[in-house]
C-alpha cells in the first residue's frame, strides 16, 4: 500500500504522505518524490555500494522535512541516482543523521524546490501525515 498521494494543484506538485513515525513519514516522503522523478526507480539498475551519507540540523520539523528533501534532490540531479534505501542513524524533529542508498537513473522529469508554501505536518492518533509542495 502507498504511503503517499499525489494531489491536484494547478501548478505544482502536491503530495499527501502517512507515516506511523516520523522516520516512515520521512520515507514515504522521500520515496514519493522519487516516484515522480524517476518512471521505475525499483528497477533503475543495480544498488550502488556506497551511500550518500546525509547530516542535517534545522529549526523545527517542516525545516528539517525541507532541508531532508532538497538535499536528496540535490544528491539526485547531481549524481543520476534514484533514492530508495535509506538507514536512519539518528532522527529528531530537528536533526538527522543518515545514510541513502540508490540506483544510476536518468529522471524523467525535474523538480526545481521543495518549499515551504502551505507545508503541514502533523501527529495524529494513528501516527504522522504532512502535505508537502514541490516547484516543478
């Protein structure tokens, strides 16, 4: 079952993602904007050995949600990899410590940001959710 949902928006790409933690929802986040970028990230090619390892401190959670997701857009354009694997060392609503795996991909399609605008997370009785809009 998808841990996520893409949205109608006029412009840009908006996403609705579930997590029972903030770790799954981080994820789900993740795997979701991959999802759009790359056709079949699952069968892009062989997982490469070495991780991208990711360190990121923020303000709050949507800073950090926002920080996490650009840098694995970042890691992606620069290097042609689609993001699948990610192993958590240490996640707080303000901190992360990580390390991502993938596989060589050519994206089909460009996002330009991860941004603030209309950004929700939230902690329900079931776990967490957040709306998240990406500049295409």
């Amino acid at each position: 079952m998808l841990k996520y949902k893409f949205l109608s928006h006029p412009a840009d790409l908006k996403m609705r993602v579930w997590g029972k933690n903030q770790k799954e929802l981080f994820i789900n986040a993740s795997r979701g904007m991959m999802a759009f970028l790359y056709s079949n990230c699952s069968k892009a090619g062989p997982l490469l050995k070495k991780p991208a390892k990711i360190n990121l401190k923020a303000a709050d959670i949507k800073a950090l949600t926002v920080d996490w997701l650009s840098e694995l857009l970042y890691l992606s354009d620069a290097k042609n990899i689609c993001f699948d694997r990610f192993n958590f060392k240490k996640i707080t609503a303000r901190e992360i410590q990580a390390e991502v795996f993938g596989c060589p991909a050519k994206a089909q399609r460009d996002i330009k940001a991860v941004t603030y605008h209309g950004l929700e997370i939230k902690q329900t009785k079931t776990g967490w959710q957040a709306v998240i809009l990406f500049d295409i």
